[in-house]
C-alpha cells in the first residue's frame, strides 16, 4: 500500500514539475513579446499576462514542493519496509529449515514406533482398538485422558481433556475392574496417572480415637465442710487423721452455755427486786402462799 501511494505521490510530483517548466518557458516568450511591443497598451496586456502566469506558477511550484516532501517520505518508508521484510525473510527461511529437520525427526521416530504399536495392537481386544482409532481421529491423535482430582480433600474427580466432572466412582472403576471407561462428556479414554495413587485418590476413614476419660472431682454432700471435701481429695492418710470433721448440717447443735453474768446485770436483777409490785401481783403471790 505505501509503494503504491508512493508512485502516486512521485507521478503527481512529476506533472507538477513538468507543468512548472512549461509556464516558466511560457513566461519567456511572454517578455520576448512585450519587448516588441507597440505601444504602452500592448505592453500593459503582455505584463499583466505574465504577472498571471507567474501567480499561477507559484501555486504550482508549492504544490509541487509538497508532493515531493511526501514522496521522499514514503520512499524512506518503503526503504525501511524492505530492509525489515528481508531480514523477516531470513527468519523465515531460518524457521523453515529448523522444521523441517524437526519434521524429518519426527518422522523417523514415528517409523521406528510403528513395530511397537503393532505389537501393542495385537494385545487390545478389537472394540477397544475401534473406540481409540476413532478417538484418536477425531482429536487429533490424543484419544486418552487423565483422571484428575482437584481438590485433595473432596472425592470428586475431572476428565483432563475436557475438564468436566466425572462420577464419584470412577477411579475405584478403573483400579478395580478390568473395563474401558469413556469420558461421557468428550468420549475420551481415561486413565488413571502415575500422579494420583489409590492413598491420595480415596479419602482414607479417619481413625476412631477413644474417648477421653472424664474426671470426677470430689463431690461436695449435703452437710459436709470444706475440712471434709479437702479430707476426701486428700491422698495422705495423715492429713486425713489430723483433720478433725466437723458436725453436720442437718445435726441439732447444743445452746451456747450461759455467759457469767457482771456487776452491772446484778445491780440490774437487785434493782428490779427492790422495785415495788403491783396490787395484782401480791395478790397472786398471797393467794399462792396460802
């Protein structure tokens, strides 16, 4: 497209300048005439033609400048285009010959397996061999996937291939039995990886830890002081000895023996002795003699 653009440019750049000589001979022959003019009026028409043809000109001329500052332009374009397109080139050339030695070595490693699939062929029932060509056809060769297992805590498994999720049985299916599982998303074959061991696939029961003992501490009864809850937790028979338990609760506890009365409860009880009775009183205390 630039070197197109570019011809563009330089064609127009060339009329311009073609047109620009043609006016600038024409202005010539303009001033041979007016030299042979006549008279004054003859002379003023030959000026005024020649002033117009170098008005014209000089537009001419600028349009010509700038068409030529683009063509330059577009030819360093192209000059730098062309440089980095050979060395592309060479690139390219570069990569060719690298693939097709890698071509030609994948080719002699394909031969040299061939034998050995033969050989591998021959011990796969025919079905399973159909189901493989035919997967192997359809992507390109990869007609097996893996069983993966995202999360190491959960038994939930994924087809590799096609990334969708698996029943919950499928790992025990294929370490168990003897069968050929399909992904039922992409059809692929699974396989369990060399990854992905029976004692990191299934979650292995948690053991049973007894149960803790509990402790039972001393039991404070009815009745009893703390002398006789620290007797019971007590291990040393000693300390059981000089503890001295104390009386119960519920147990009738004596009255208090009467304290000594002082001086100032006998002044009390004389003082009381003197006071003078009632008519009622000593009429009690005589009929009670009597």
């Amino acid at each position: 497209e630039i070197q197109s653009t570019h011809r563009v440019s330089q064609a127009r750049a060339n009329e311009l300048d073609l047109d620009v000589k043609s006016r600038a001979e024409h202005i010539e022959k303009l001033r041979a005439q007016q030299q042979n003019a006549k008279n004054h009026r003859e002379y003023s028409a030959f000026l005024s033609e020649i002033n117009a043809e170098k008005t014209d000109r000089e537009k001419i001329e600028e349009d010509w400048l700038k068409r030529s500052e683009e063509a330059e332009q577009q030819a360093e374009q192209v000059k730098d285009l062309q440089a980095h397109l050979e060395s592309e080139s060479t690139k390219l050339a570069e990569i060719r010959a690298h693939l097709a030695d890698k071509l030609n070595a994948l080719s002699d490693e394909v031969e040299q397996l061939k034998p050995e699939r033969a050989t591998a062929a021959a011990l796969v029932p025919a079905m399973v061999l159909q189901m493989f060509d035919r997967m192997a056809e359809r992507f390109d060769g990869e007609a097996v996937a893996a069983v993966g297992k995202p999360d190491r805590r959960r038994e939930e498994y994924v087809c590799m291939a096609c990334h969708m999720d698996l029943v919950a049985d499928v790992y025990n299916r294929l370490h168990t039995r003897d069968e050929v599982m399909p992904c039922p998303s992409c059809r692929r074959l699974l396989y369990i990886p060399a990854d992905l061991p029976p004692e990191t696939a299934v979650n292995q029961p948690k053991e049973k830890r007894e149960p803790r003992a509990k402790r039972v501490g001393a039991a404070t009864r009815r009745g009893e002081s703390a002398v006789d809850v620290s007797r019971s937790i007590s291990a040393d028979p000693s300390t059981e000895e000089s503890v001295s338990p104390a009386p119960a609760a519920d147990t009738q506890l004596a009255p208090p023996a009467p304290e000594p009365a002082g001086p100032a409860d006998i002044d009390g009880a004389n003082n009381s002795a003197e006071a003078p009775m009632s008519a009622p009183q000593q009429d009690e205390i005589s009929s009670t003699q009597a």
